[in-house]
C-alpha cells in the first residue's frame, strides 16, 4: 500500500515493522500546534489498512517524545484553544481526540519509544501504546493540573488502565513529573535502557512479535482488548469463534509443522 503523506513526521519501514519520529523538535513534538495529530492518525489507519505491518514504533526526534498541548496556543488563545466553550469542545472532539480512538483502535503492536519528556498529551500518546520501552532521559507528566485543565484526550481513561486507579490518581492530582525509574516500577515502562540503545530495544521487540504469524497478532491484540469490556462467557464465545477460523490458516500448519520439523517458520499471513 502506498505510504501516507506525512508533514510533520517521518514514516520508515522495515520488514514488518514501521517507525513513525515525530519531527518537530522546535515546539518539543508539541501535538497541538503542529499536523502529528494528522501524521499520527493517518499512520495508524494506514497501518491497520496493511496486512503486510505487524508492529509500529512511535518516537520522536530530538529533546522530546512529546510535550503534548502546545502552551504557547493555549496562553495566546490560538488554534483548537481558541473561541467559546462549544467551539473548544469541538475543537477537542475533531483534534486531540482522534488520536484517542485511533491508537485505542490500532490492529498492530503499538511500542512507545520514549526518548525523553513525555508529558501532557504526550505522556497519553505513551500510555496509549501496547508496550513502553524507556530511557534514561524518560520524563512522564500527567500535568495538565498544572495548568489548571483536565487531559482532554482521555488520558485518565489509560492512565488508570495502566497502573490502578490510586497511582493514576496521585499522578494526575500533584502533575508531578516522574523519572524514568519510578516509571519502570510503576509498571509504566516495560523496560529501560540507555539513550543509545532506545531504538535499537524497541525495533527488537517489534521483530519479535512480528515474526509471529501475522492474522493471529492482530486477533490477539483485538481480543485482548475485547476482553477489557466483555462478560467472561460473552468472551468465551467470541474466542472460540476467532479460533476456528484460525485453525483454518495456512499460518496455522506452517507454525504446526515447524514445531515438529524443529524449523523457522516463515508465515504468509494467510
């Protein structure tokens, strides 16, 4: 499939894995202010639209991940910061919050690569990928208390999703910033590493999980996320239903048959 046309962003592919680097280090990958709203979402349903990916890494390129809302627009009462009360919500609903249910929505393995301040909105954007892999310069600030507002992007939707609803609420009710340590005992990172070896970390898990057979990767991220809304029996149901279908892959013989011939399988994603 033809890549999207991104502005403020680039998009490389290897194999079956893309990486998305935020490319506005002038505003610190602010995501308001900038297109990475567009470059993100067009990603993502890009993404979701190609058999041939498995797994997306997001980054971003120089100090910062993301400082999320830009604070200049909001001091100055510009962009979607702009107007009266209904206009702002719009503004929300049409910006910012495409990002929420287009990650909330991503059919591939989504990995945070968190090369450095991730607060804000950009503390959210980590929260809503799959896996966090950190550094040591990883910052995480659920700050938007500071500023006297709420994360209109949702962020206390994933946030508590992540780490219970009594960590999420100390972050967001102090807006304290965190180190990358407190993040990895708090269940926020997967993992840390050091500033040289970040994305070299994350593109490995991204081999990892996609070298797996690619129709079972995405039903597995569907039914996991499924199952944070569904009755047990309800789930069951669909479970077994997705099974049989995937006991009719061709995927499915090939791991088969590599289990027992002790090969490398190589899938098709048929």
């Amino acid at each position: 499939m033809a890549m999207p046309t991104l502005r403020d962003a680039t998009l490389t592919v290897d194999g079956r894995v893309a990486l998305l680097c935020f490319q506005r280090d002038d505003i610190r990958n602010a995501l308001t202010g900038s297109a990475l709203i567009d470059d993100i979402c067009d990603t993502v349903t890009w993404a979701n639209q190609n058999p041939a990916i498995s797994c997306l890494i997001l980054t971003g390129e120089g100090r910062a991940f993301s400082a999320g809302g830009n604070v200049k627009e909001m001091r100055d009462k510009q962009g979607m910061f702009g107007g009266n009360p209904a206009e702002i919500s719009a503004s929300y609903r049409n910006g910012i919050q495409r990002i929420s249910r287009a990650m909330h929505n991503a059919e591939v393995v989504t990995i945070a690569a968190v090369n450095g301040a991730a607060v804000g909105a950009g503390f959210d954007l980590a929260c809503m990928c799959d896996l966090r892999i950190g550094c040591d310069s990883t910052r995480f600030g659920e700050t938007f208390i500071n500023l006297g507002i709420i994360p209109g992007d949702g962020g206390a939707w994933f946030l508590q999703r992540l780490v219970g609803y009594q960590r999420a609420a100390e972050l967001s009710f102090s807006g304290r910033i965190i180190e990358a340590e407190e993040a990895l005992s708090l269940g926020l990172l997967l993992e840390k590493v050091t500033d040289d070896t970040l994305l070299s970390c994350a593109q490995g898990y991204a081999n990892t999980y996609a070298s797996k057979p690619p129709q079972a990767l995405r039903q597995t991220k569907r039914l996991m996320k499924l199952a944070q809304r569904q009755e047990l029996d309800d789930f069951l149901s669909v479970c077994a239903d997705v099974q049989a279908q995937c006991h009719q892959t061709e995927d499915h013989m090939v791991a088969v048959n590599a289990f027992f011939d002790k090969t490398r399988p190589e899938f098709s994603g048929r």
